[in-house]
C-alpha cells in the first residue's frame, strides 16, 4: 500500500503583518500567518499569539477581589500596574483609559496625556491605548494618547465606524496603528477595514477587534465571524486580512461565574479557580478562531495562556 | 416568469396614509403603474391589521378591481382579511403566505381550499428558518403534506424558499438558490416556485440594492424560479427579465446575464472570464456573483473593491 497522503489546503491568502512599537520600544510582530491557527502543515506561522495584560488608567473600584488580590497595592497607578504586568509575562500592555467615560470620571485629554506617558516611561513593552467606548471620549483621549506617544507605534482603539476619520488621521500623523473594533459582525468588520484604507490608512496599520462574548454568553458567534474573517483572508480576500484582538478580561470579569464569590451554587467550586478558567477558556477558544492578540487580566490565566501558546506552536 | 408587483406594501409611506385615509386615488394610481411597468399580479401587502383587517382588505380589493383586472396577492398575516380578500377576487388569488406552523397552516390551507387559491409556502417552521437547501426542502415536504391533507391541488402551491438579506445572512442565498433547484428535481410532483426578490438587498446600502435584485433574479431564474415579487418600477431589473425571456445577446451586459443564467440552469459553475472587468457595468455583476454566491464577504462599499 503507497503511503497515506494527509490532504493540505492551499491558501492562496496571508494575514496581514502588523508591527507595534519601535523607535526606541520594544518591537513585537502580530499577524503573518498563511494558515488557519496552530496548524503548521498547511502554512506557516511566522509569529506567534501573544498576550496582553490590561491596565487602567484609575484604580477599578468595582473588580472583584480576587482579582484585587491579584494585583495588590500595584493598580493604585498604572505605571506600577504596567510594571508589574511585565513581569507577569505580558508581552503588550493595553491601557484602558476607563475614566475618560462620562460616568466613571469623565477626564480629558491631558488626564489621557499624562496616563499614556506614564506608563509608555514604565516599561519598554509595545502599548495599546483602548478610550472609554463613548465615540465624542474617545476622540478626545485617543487624539490626545497618539502624539504623546508620536513615532512608537501603539495601537488605538476604538476606532469604530461613527469615528473612525478621526483616529485613522490620528494613526496616519502619529505613526500608530489602529484597532478597528466592530460589534460581532462581519460584514461590518470588512466594510470598516474598506472605509480605513479608503482614506488613506495602510492595511498593514489595522488590527481588527470583532468584538467577543465570554464563554458561555456568545462566545460561538464571535468564533464564527473570526473563522469566517480569517477563512476569506486566506482565501484571498485583502480586506480581511487584518490580524484580530480580543478583548477577552473585558468580557469575562464582567460575568457572574467570574464576578461572584456569594451567591452561586457549591457546585460551582472555588470562585477563583473558576474565574481563571473562564478567563483562560475563552482565550484559548479565541486563539482557535484566529486571535492575534488576547488582552488578559489575571496574571495566573496570563500564565496558562501563554503556556498553551507555546504547546501549540511546536511544529509535530 | 410571473411578475408580481411588490409596491402595495404597508411599509412605504404612501401606501400607509392611503389605507388610512382610504385614498383610493392613491391605491389605483400605484396598482395601474405597476401593471403598465409589467407586473401580471399585484401583492397588497396591508400587515397585520388586527382590528380592521378584513375592511382594509376588502376596500383593497374593491378599489384595485375597479381599475385592473390583473390577479391579486393576498400578503398578511391576518386570516380574517385573507378571507374577506378572496371573497372578493375576481380571479384566481393568491394567499401570501403560510408557514408550516401548524397553526398557520390550520389557517391557510383550508381557505386556499374552499377558495380555490394559490398559495405560497414559505420554507419557515414555528422553531425558525434553517440555512440548508436540504432543510427548506424538508420543510416544503410537510407543507405539500399538509397542503395533500386540506384538499388544496398540489398545483395551487408556490414554493417560496425565503430569500434572506446578503448583509448579514450572506449563507443563505446559495441554499435558497440550491434549494429552487431542488424543489423541481426532488420534490415530484415538482413544485412551482416563487421568491420576494427585494429581501436579498434588505439592509444593504441604496446604490447596490438594484444590481443585488437583479443579479441574484437571473441566478434564481437559471435555477428554475417561476415567479417573483418585485419592484416592476425598476428599468433595469425588467431589462434583465426581458434579455433572459427573448435571449437578447445583442449586447455585453446581456451576453453575461445570458451565460449566468445558462450556467445556473446547467448546474455548471459560472465562468467570471467571460466578463469584460474593465466595463464597470460587467465588472459590478461579477462582483455582485461573487457575493450572492458567498465567495466574498459581503460589505456595504463592495462594489468599490
């Protein structure tokens, strides 16, 4: 009997490579890919998912605590936060500048100037600035994030459809990248990419975040609109090609079977190693769809997570 | 094919304040254009009505029978107005629609029976609407079932494989596509079919809603479509309908459409060589092909890419 033949796929498509940092910063390079994730035998990986932890610009005053406990005296500033994310293995930092949010703050843009140089004197890691979701906030703060950090490539989001001429102008003044986020939808997700490039934005400046559920509250439709973004890059399609962010500690602390310490059933086990396993699941199941980048909060699913990259990228 | 006029809906303004301030001038005017454009029915569309149905109807009927003859298409969801409708119509109606809820068809079938109606049959169950061609086709079975069981001629039954937007539900259009197809080759006896065209464009942006319309009608007919509800007023869509009805090859755009119909009617996959891609015109249909064939992303600027 002639030996079996495994059957390959033949992508004729290729992920986008994205470039943070630089000039000065630590460089890191996403994307690249000429195969779906983690298999090896239909193309290759140049560079693998990488991890993201979380920062805020203020103290969250509404994390639970054993993610609190965490992170300890460390989240009073987000430059002793982002310190201590590299030593917890982050490969990028990821600012949230929560208090730009009318409702939680409502600071501006030299609030937005000062956390974003903090933290970019901190460390040497490639940075992701993320503003408040509110479009008017976030054009303040992300405008004002991108020239403080002119020349060193961080990522900026959201950029979404309402606002999206002002952030790819900043981007294109600034030398940044931006992360265009969409709600779970995929026509939206290409059609914003298109809107980017129309204007002027290289498609090797864009990261897309397609926006996901955590386990258990939708996360299988996010994972569909990933696979079919990234099937169609490989396909051939340029504008889907852009390597994808999730946005993942977000969604998951959000949700009781990681919030809650009281008032869940006994069977559910230890609160905290359930929080870290809900953490963890839903990135890795995002890492199976095509995520680039997961942006992570607890140090031990950091840990977890960037143990399975490492399995899944050895080459069998 | 059968064109039946879709403009009589509650959704447009106008139709709306004419049916409540019964403005029959309005109702005559919209009936007549889309006869003179080309429709051979007309659907009127009144929504649910739950407290006047019947009279809205009735009033329909009366005031479009009053100014054409063309055969009428009876489009909701309330069965009292159904009735009242068809008890007016002069020619054979058509009921739009039931599903294969029990309960509708419990509804529809008997009145499609004693009224000697058409009826369409949407491929859509009280659990929801399945992607596969396979499953709309089950679906239809257990109308035809159904149908078989009311006592209504297998003859009277429109096949309508609901066409889904393509922002946002880009799977479906092959499957409805496939299950057309199959509804003839299949089912037996084969089963006539009927589609509302304008729902695959439903949500897309204005500029591509009529080259969405038309391209996807020319596939549909290729895969043996019988009848669509559709715009009549759109000059081009009924160019297309006339280039595939008398085979007019006698310029590019209608030798494409000609050889996207050809191709769907043999089953063979479309060849986008024969396009002339610096023709605006040719390169905007084969780029719609791509898309309603779900080999693109759909996205509202696609037609720019």
């Amino acid at each position: 009997m002639p030996p079996l033949e495994i059957p390959r796929e033949k992508w004729i498509g290729r992920v986008n490579e994205v470039t943070l940092g630089g000039n000065g910063r630590r460089e890191i390079k996403i994307g690249g890919e000429s195969t779906l994730p983690f298999l090896h035998f239909d193309g290759s990986i140049p560079n693998r998912p990488v991890v993201a932890i979380e920062v805020q610009d203020r103290e969250p005053l509404d994390w639970p605590p054993h993610l609190v406990s965490a992170w300890g005296e460390a989240l009073r500033h987000p430059q002793t936060w982002a310190k201590k994310a590299v030593e917890f293995g982050a490969d990028i930092i990821v600012l949230r500048l929560r208090s730009a949010h009318p409702e939680e703050g409502d600071t501006g843009a030299s609030e937005a100037r000062e956390s974003v140089d903090r933290v970019l004197s901190a460390v040497d890691l490639p940075i992701i600035v993320l503003g408040p979701e509110v479009t008017e906030k976030d054009n303040e703060v992300l405008v004002a994030a991108a020239e403080v950090a002119r020349g060193q490539r961080i990522g900026l989001g959201n950029c979404v459809e309402k606002n999206y001429r002002t952030i790819a102008a900043s981007c294109m003044a600034n030398g940044h990248i931006a992360i265009a986020s969409t709600p779970i939808e995929i026509n939206i997700a290409k059609q914003l990419n298109i809107l980017l490039c129309d204007i002027g934005l290289k498609p090797d400046t864009i990261i897309m975040d397609p926006t996901t559920g955590a386990l258990g509250y939708g996360i299988e439709y996010t994972c569909s609109v990933m696979e079919r973004l990234r099937l169609a890059a490989l396909g051939g399609e340029s504008m889907t090609a852009m390597p994808m962010l999730s946005d993942v500690g977000n969604e998951v602390w959000r949700q009781k079977e990681a919030r809650f310490t009281e008032g869940v059933p006994p069977s559910w086990g230890d609160h905290l190693e359930r929080s870290i396993i809900w953490e963890e699941m839903t990135a890795t199941t995002l890492l199976g769809a095509g995520a680039d980048i997961v942006v992570l909060r607890h140090p031990r699913s950091v840990e977890i997570v960037k143990g399975t990259i490492e399995k899944l990228m050895v080459r069998v | 094919m059968i064109i039946i006029g879709e403009c009589i809906h509650v959704i447009s303004r106008g139709v709306r304040e004419a049916i409540e301030k019964r403005d029959k001038g309005f109702i005559r005017d919209m009936a007549l254009g889309q006869v003179e454009s080309g429709a051979q029915m007309l659907d009127l569309n009144i929504g649910p009505q739950r407290k006047t149905g019947p009279e809205v109807m009735g009033w329909m009927v009366d005031t479009i029978q009053e100014v054409t003859d063309a055969p009428l298409s009876l489009d909701t969801t309330n069965a009292a107005a159904i009735e009242a409708g068809l008890k007016l119509c002069r020619r054979k109606a058509m009921i739009n629609s039931t599903t294969a809820a029990p309960e509708r068809l419990a509804q529809a079938m008997p009145l499609a029976a004693r009224y000697d109606a058409n009826i369409i049959a949407l491929t859509m169950r009280e659990t929801g609407l399945p992607v596969s061609a396979d499953a709309r086709i089950e679906i239809a079975a257990d109308e035809l079932a159904s149908a078989a069981e009311y006592g209504v001629p297998l003859d009277n039954i429109y096949f309508d494989p609901l066409v889904m937007t393509v922002n946002g539900c880009q799977e479906h259009a092959p499957e409805v596509i496939k299950a057309t197809r199959a509804s003839k080759e299949v089912l037996d006896p084969s089963l006539k079919t009927i589609c509302g065209l304008s729902n695959i464009s439903n949500g897309a942006l204005r500029q591509a809603r009529p080259i969405l319309n038309r391209v996807f009608l020319v596939m549909m007919l290729g895969a043996g479509l019988d009848s669509a509800i559709l715009d009549p007023f759109d000059g081009e869509l009924m160019e297309a309908i006339r280039i595939i009805g008398n085979r007019d090859d006698s310029t590019p755009l209608g030798r494409l459409y000609l050889a996207l119909y050809d191709s769907y009617a043999s089953e063979e996959e479309f060849d986008p060589h024969i396009a002339d891609m610096s023709d605006p015109e040719q390169s905007d249909v084969i780029k719609t092909i791509r898309v309603l064939e779900n080999k693109t992303i759909y996205a509202h600027s696609y037609l720019g890419l």
